[in-house]
C-alpha cells in the first residue's frame, strides 16, 4: 500500500496533494487498480516516479494504459480516522504492491496493511518492489531466506505465503533509487522504467507481457493513422510519403506479431521432440511459447502437458522403490544406507532416512502406511515409524540374513517377507523394537539371486528357488511357511497381480510369463511376454487394477500391457525417456502414477565411471499414457455433475459427491445410494441446493454436500435416463430410454409436476447412461433433442412448458445424431454425428436453422459433447475415449486445440466443464479423470514442476532473444 499520510512523515493535509476526489462519500468512492505500500522515510520519491510511470504506461509514444493507482500522499487528505481511511482504499483496491526494503519492513504502517490484505484479499494479488536491502528466495524451503532477507516484514511475509504459496513476484528497482539520488528524478518514458513498470502493469491488466507487446504494436498503428491523416490535410506530397512509411511500419508490426507466433509453434514442437528425454526443459518452452504467442498449438500443448514425466533427481540410488498406501509418499533407496521420501504431489524430497553406510537393497510400507521396512546387502533390516514423513523415527533393527534383497509386508499381517535370494525368512514385527524371525524357506540351490513376493492378502509367498524355477509357500497365521509346490519359471522378479490370481515372473534374456495361482498346487501358465525390446532381468510392477503390468527393457524403455484377457495380453503405450535399463517399477495404490528408476542422470561426484540415479512419475490410465491432473475411483457423470462453485462433482457408479476444489487430491464427502445397478444419472440444480436422479426419478438436498438428505418427492412416477435442468433450474428434461424426452416444473422439488412431452425424442435404447440427448438453448424458451432414432435433431419452442411446439428440424446426411450441446449465448447448436463430424448449426431462427461449420476428427461416434462456460472452446469425446479440444470462436471453421491423452477407454460416460471452466471432467464406468483448463493454473504447475531454464539451453533454442527466463 502506499504508506499512508503518517504523524512522522508529513502532515494530512500535505498528504492529500490537493486531490478533489480525495474523499467522497463511500457510494462514491473512487477504485483503485493498485495500493502501493511503502515507508515515506525511504520510498517516497521512488514511490512517486513507480506511481506515475504506471499511470502513464506507454507514453510519449502510446495511449496510456488507464490504471487508478491509490498513494497516500496523493489520496489522504486530514482525517480524524486515518486508519479507517486506509482501509477503506485497501477495500477499493484490486492489486497490493509493497514496496520492500528495511525501513518498511520494520514500518507498522506497512505491516498493518500486508496483514489487512492477507485477512480480506487474495494472497496472489501481491506483488513487490524491491528498492532497497537483501531479498533472497528460498527454492528448497519454498519461503524466503530470513538469514539473508531484510528488505520485508518476516511475519507478515510468512502469512502471506500460508495463503498463497510459492514465489512470490518481485521485480528489483534499486536501480531507480541510484538513478534518483544521482539526478533527483527519473523520466517517466525512462525505457527502463517502462520495462519494469511494464512487469506491474501485466498482472494487473491480466495480460501477459506478450499481449502488451502486442497492445503497443496496436497502438503503434493507431498513432500512425492520426499522423498520416493530418499529414493528409498539409500536403499530398507528404501523404504519399508518409503513406508508404506507414505501410512499411504495418508490415513490420505484422511482421513482428508473426514472427512471435511462428517462434511460439516452433518452441511448441521443439518441446515436443524433446518431451520423453528432457521433460524438464520441455515444461519450460512450453511456457516461454504461450508467453510470446497465445497460439492454438500452444494453448494445447499446455492442456495435454500432464503427460510430461516428473524427474526426481534422488542421487546415488540403488533403484529400490515403494509408494505408500496412500500414494502421497515415494521411498527411493539409497547406495549409502539411506532412503528418501518423496511427495509425489510436489515430487519434493519430505525426509531421509539415515543409516550405516551400506547398500539399500529393498524398500516396502506396511499395510496402513505407518511403517517402513528397508533392507541391505548386509542383510540388515530396519524398521521405521514414518506415521510423519516429516519426522521418521528408527523403531528397530534385525539381521536374520546373509542379504535382503527384496521385502515385502503379507498383506495386513504383522509379517514380513525377506528374500536374500538364496531363500525366504518371515519377521514377526508386531513388536517392532524386537523383530524376531518365525520360519523360513528351504535354501535355493544356488545363489545369483532371485525374487521373492507375498500374495495381496498375505496367506501366500513366492520365492525364487534356484535357477529357472519359483516356490510357492503357504504362510499359516501363525507366520510358518510351508512348500506347496515349485515350478520351473524364471525367477529373477516375481510380482502378485493385486487380485492374487496372477503371478508374473522375469529372467534372463528378458522371459516374463504370467502364471494362473488360483490353485497354488496347480499353477497353470496362461501366456509369456514378447517384450519389443530386449532385457537381461526386465524389472516389473501390476498395477492396482490388475488389467495393467509394466515391464522394463535394457534401452531403457517401459512397456505397459493390457491384461484384460490373460490369454490375450495386448501391448498397450511403450514409455521412452530412461537412456539405461530401469533398476525398479513401482505403480501408485490408485494406479494413476507409474514410478521408475534408472541409473541413467548426471555422473556421481564420488565416482564419474557411474551415474546417479533418476526417478520418473508417469501419469498413466491403464496400459495408456494419461495427461489428467487428478482422477476419482468412480465413473458415470451426468451432463451436469459441478455444483455451480466448481468445487464438488457428483458420480453415479457408484452414487457419490466428490470435493475437488480447494484440496489437494479429490475427498469423497457422501455416497448416494443407488437405485440401479448399472449406476444413475445426478444432475446438480442451478443454484447447487439440488441433486436430480434418473432411473428412478428423485431429488436430493445438498445444501450441505457431506449431509444430502433425499427428498419427499415421487418415487415410481418414472425412470429416466438422463436429466438435466434448465437454465433458470424451474424446468427438468427427462429422457428415458424408450420413450420421449418429458419436462417437468421442479420449483418445488418435492412436488414436481409433470408437463409436456418432446414427441418423437428420446436416447434410444442403446444410449450411454449419462449421455444427454437434450439441450437447453441458454436463457432462451429454445430446447434442442435428437430424435429416438437419432436420424434428426429437433427444435421446441418452450415458452409454454405444457404445450411445447416443434418450429424447426435438423437432418444430417448420411449419419445420426450422437450427442448435443449449445453455446453460451444459445445461438449456435453443437451436433456430434456418428460418422466422427461435430457440426455447428445457427438456430438464431430456429424456424430456419443453419448449417455454419463442421470438422471431422473423430475416428468414430460423438457420444458427448460439452462446450466451455466463459470461451469459444468446445470439447468432444467419441466411442474410442479420444478427447478433442476445439476453438469455436468461428463456429463455422473449429479449429482443434488438443487431444488430450486418456489411454483412450472405449466406455466414456460422461463429459463436462465446471461452471468456471477451469476444470474438465470425462468419465467411464469405473473412474473420473480431471484436467486442468485454465491456462494461469497450468502455467504455475509447469514451472513448480521443472526448474527454470538455463543461459546456455536459452540460447540454443532462442538465440535472438536476450535472456529472460519465463518461471523467474
């Protein structure tokens, strides 16, 4: 804020300036862009030149750029209740800029107005201006370094970064303070100046500083039509001159804005031929190409970002991995005896557990993710209390083997499995100070080293048992193992599928065969891998679904397999990015993360013959890449499942309201109970008050989303399939499966009142439940259904509910109508046919409606459309789960932004934005993927992800711009 006009500064009345708008009534108070905070001691001069170079942002050349910009000294007249003054501004204004250094670190003044800010506006509304003293930011600790920084107020600060976390934006004028004391003042047209203002002006504007590069351009070409025009009026010598400088300076501003655009598109596709092996480096010219040009290759490619691997740069590991069973934590083992907890939502290292230096072998969490195991080559086994991963605690210690090369917990037993690879002991760690061994396995006949691996549900072990061949054990309750049988396979890794009826098994040459265990007596071999590439000993994981299995080859690469038939495994996405063999693979509890490691980064500092170890998370859905940020273990969404504050979604297989914002992963607030085994449609009213369901017909109040409390409405009238509300939340269409589309008055939703029917529509029988056959045309009485046999889209005239009318018709030639949806304003209608073609249909007249537009990308038929709330972007998603993003901003050429990767599921149910757009929902049968749609969100996440780019990688990408990193 600015300083306000203080005792020891200067008088109120000085304060004021003279301003006639000073103070005005509240009604009339004058509002502000920006407060600029700051210590009169020090900053009062940089404080006047900052405000007046942001008020005049472009001159002498452009039109200024129009901010209202408080300070007190020029705002505060005298005034019994200064502070309520102050205040009162702070509430008037949008943007808080502090300017920092010591004396206004230590001012109260200052710090009364950061803390009035945190407590009544947003923390991300702050921007600073250094002018004096140390600022130093803390990237590990992801807070400013107190031991260096004195230029802010460190509580204030701490605050402020509670509620808005990350690095904050600064920009360094000490530069400004020099150019003052020297010469006593600073033009406003300064480039400099104009330069760093210009960093102020582009949050506040809500532009980027592309878009002002871009204004000036405008501006620039406005200037010259004026001068070419009183030019005109002097002489027509001169106007032909100038006429031609004109033209020249246009083709330049045109030039200029091209040249952007094409250096946008091609930092897109450079980050695309570089994504698998410098992921990090790709984040970062993804976002330096959004900043330069708002392409549509740049736009989609930050949309179809998640799909970027995370590299975890974790030192001299040994590759051994375990997720905990939540999926928030990751244990990465270490050469030198220590291990490393990771949160994989930051991929930001939680702790190390220390210990003897010797080489970490295995890792493995226990059932409820309270417990760690790790063992060495020594054989030793530790046991830790990582209840809080912040702060483990070392419960005990045991050696029972030679070298513990792989642990496992049985199931939720107190057991613990320990493979040295010659044979298997159990720990009995229900005392873990006192681990104490309670039976074990026959030794193996020889000793290269072979896997060992305990059924899900912890009553079988497999162990290798000498060259080419695998043992299965009974554990007893009591923890006595007991031989069941062995079987020749290769046993170098063995992993249980999560359901236990698998088993998969690896060796040499790279062999994996899958083996049915449903009779441990009789195991029966269902089918061997045909790995693309090579391995010696493949490493491999299931994943939590079961369908899914990872194996690794020596080129580094993962091939991710679909066993949804067993007999018949299909190969599914092969990940490339690892430049040597993977050590170990590890999925995540919901199955969304696939985690790898291999000795493939930077050579170790003790010795340059190795490399340290790499980490990489990927984002996958099933046997598929997958660029979704996050994922609900539940399927089947209506065409309207936001509450209207996007921050809860409904499902309906199972029937439950979901939170996904303002949490860091989605929570499951309340289960619904459903009426239908194949799942039910929920759609929420206008107002969020309301949950409507199909099959059968019903409401519920969700006033209070953790508490729905059902309705006294009908309970037999009917079973829809889908529903959805109008505009206004009064009118309900009913679609049901063999009969016409019904609309029905809910103002009271426990006494809904049936009223007139759509003749001749309806989803037909072979509709996805979810699927919307029906779109309301905005605020208009204009309501559009595909007709039962799909062959036509109809158009009813609904101003009298009852009686509806049909005005007009749309035929597609040579396809049916599978989804619909309308634009914001309701004039332009959205059909998706069965041929794989979204057309666009004007039904201004909906008497006459008109064909505009078509694109035909999808392969097969449109089951789902949604159109964006607050944008001209339209999303579609056909029979085979490819999702595609388009630009409508002229319906009649779309234009495809992305094709959002999602493993391509052939069940999609359902399709939606939130109500502010900033999320998109696609659904099957079984789970919800969630992707982030609001660019600023995206662009956070990509440079909180990947460190900032370097000089040297600047210049081999962009070696005609100057350095200037985009996540500085």
């Amino acid at each position: 804020m600015t300083g306000p006009a203080r005792p020891t500064d200067e008088s109120p009345a000085e304060a004021s300036g003279g301003d006639p708008t000073a103070r005005r009534p509240d009604g009339d108070a004058p509002h502000y862009d920006v407060f600029i905070s700051y210590s009169q001691h020090l900053d009062r001069d940089v404080a006047t030149v900052f405000q007046r170079g942001m008020e005049n942002f472009g001159r002498p050349w452009y039109r200024p750029v129009r901010l209202r910009v408080f300070r007190d000294m020029t705002h505060l007249a005298a005034s019994p209740d200064l502070q309520g003054d102050i205040e009162r501004a702070l509430a008037r204004s949008r943007w808080l800029v502090v300017m920092a250094s010591p004396l206004a670190a230590a001012s109260p003044w200052v710090r009364a107005e950061i803390d009035w800010w945190v407590a009544n506006k947003p923390g991300t509304r702050v921007l600073l201006a250094w002018t004096d003293g140390q600022l130093e930011w803390d990237r590990e600790a992801q807070d400013f370094d107190w031991s260096r920084t004195d230029a802010l107020p460190r509580e204030q600060m701490r605050k402020l970064l509670a509620v808005a976390p990350g690095c904050p934006r600064w920009v360094d004028l000490r530069w400004l303070r020099a150019q003052i004391d020297e010469r006593g003042s600073v033009p406003v047209n300064d480039p400099r100046l104009l330069a760093d203002v210009a960093e102020f002006v582009a949050p506040v504007q809500g532009r980027s500083k592309a878009d002002l590069i871009g204004h000036h351009l405008r501006l620039r070409r406005q200037r010259n039509r004026l001068v070419a025009a009183t030019i005109l009026v002097l002489t027509a010598l001169l106007v032909t001159a100038t006429a031609l400088g004109l033209t020249a300076d246009r083709q330049r501003d045109i030039a200029t804005e091209r040249q952007l655009a094409a250096t946008s598109r091609q930092l897109v596709a450079e980050a695309a031929s570089i994504q698998d092996a410098r992921p990090d480096l790709a984040r970062q010219l993804l976002v330096e190409a959004y900043r330069l040009s708002h392409t549509e290759q740049a736009v989609g490619a930050l949309l179809g970002s998640g799909s970027l691997p995370r590299v975890l740069h974790t030192g001299p590991t040994s590759g051994a991995l375990a997720f905990g069973p939540r999926g928030r934590l990751l244990a990465a083992a270490a050469d030198d005896g220590g291990v490393t907890l990771f949160d994989t939502a930051t991929g930001r290292a939680v702790s190390t557990l220390d210990g003897p230096r010797r080489f970490t072998r295995s890792v493995a969490f226990a059932a409820d993710g309270r417990m760690l195991a790790e063992g060495d080559n020594t054989g030793r086994i530790r046991l830790w209390d990582v209840s809080d991963a912040t702060a483990p605690r070392l419960l005990g210690s045991a050696r029972p083997v030679g070298d513990a090369q792989h642990v496992a917990f049985a199931g939720t037993a107190p057991l613990l499995v320990v493979g040295t690879g010659t044979q298997s002991v159990l720990l009995d760690v229900r005392d873990p100070d006192r681990p104490r061994i309670t039976g074990g396995s026959p030794s193996a006949e020889s000793a290269l080293g072979f896997g060992a691996a305990a059924h899900p549900e912890g009553h079988l072990v497999a162990t290798g048992a000498g060259d080419d061949r695998v043992r299965l054990m009974r554990l007893s309750p009591s923890g006595k193992l007991s031989s069941l049988h062995t079987f020749a396979a290769p046993s170098a890794t063995l992993d249980f599928s999560p359901s236990g009826h698998l088993l998969a098994t690896s060796g040499e040459e790279g062999v994996v065969e899958l083996w049915d265990v449903a009779d441990p007596r009789h195991p029966v071999l269902r089918t061997t891998l045909n790995n693309p590439s090579p391995s010696l000993f493949p490493v491999l994981a299931f994943a939590a679904d079961g369908r899914t299995l990872a194996t690794g080859a020596d080129d580094g690469t993962i091939q991710l397999w679909d066993l949804s038939d067993p007999l018949r495994p299909q190969q599914g996405d092969r990940l490339t990015g690892h430049t040597r063999s993977p050590d170990a693979l590890a999925f995540s509890p919901d199955g969304r993360i696939l985690a790898s490691s291999a000795a493939d980064g930077p050579p170790r500092a003790d010795d340059a013959n190795l490399r340290e170890t790499t980490v990489r998370l990927w984002n996958v859905a099933g046997p598929h890449g997958s660029s979704a940020q996050a994922s609900l273990p539940a399927g089947q969404l209506s065409g309207q499942p936001f509450a209207p504050d996007g921050r809860t979604v409904v499902t309906g297989r199972p029937g439950a309201l979901w939170q996904v914002g303002g949490v860091p992963e989605p929570r499951r607030l309340a289960t619904l109970p459903a009426f239908n085994r194949g799942g039910q449609s929920f759609s929420f009213s206008p107002d969020g008050r309301t949950l409507a369901t199909g099959h059968p017909l019903g409401f519920w109040d969700v006033s209070d989303p953790s508490h729905p409390r059902r309705r006294d409405g009908p309970r037999e009238v009917e079973a829809p399939q889908n529903v959805v509300y109008g505009p206004d939340g009064t009118l309900l269409a009913a679609a049901t499966p063999l009969g016409p589309v019904r609309l029905w008055d809910v103002r009271d939703p426990d006494r809904p009142r049936a009223l007139g029917t759509l003749s001749g529509s309806g989803a037909g029988p072979s509709s996805y439940i979810g699927g919307v056959p029906v779109a309301f045309a905005a605020d208009r009485d204009l309501v559009a259904a595909v007709r039962k046999d799909g062959g036509a889209v109809h158009l009813w005239d609904i101003s009298r509910p009852d009686k509806p009318v049909r005005t007009g018709a749309i035929t597609l030639r040579n396809a049916g109508a599978g989804a619909l949806t309308t634009s914001t304003d309701g004039r332009t209608l959205f059909v998706g046919d069965t041929q794989g073609t979204v057309t666009s249909w004007d039904i201004t007249d909906p008497r006459r409606p008109r064909s505009v537009g078509a694109s035909q990308r999808h392969s097969g038929k449109l089951t789902h459309l949604a159109a964006h709330p607050t944008r001209d972007m339209l999303a579609g998603v056909d029979e085979y789960g490819a999702i595609r993003l388009w630009d409508v901003g002229d319906p009649a050429a779309p234009r495809e932004v992305a094709l959002l990767a999602d493993g391509g599921s052939h069940d999609t149910t359902g399709l939606a934005f939130s109500p502010d757009g900033g999320l998109i929902a696609v659904s099957t049968m079984s789970s919800t993927r969630l992707w982030h749609t609001d660019v600023d969100t995206i662009l956070q996440r990509l440079c909180a992800e990947s460190p900032r780019i370097t000089e040297s990688q600047w210049k081999q990408y962009l070696p005609d711009r100057p350095y200037d990193p985009p996540c500085a």
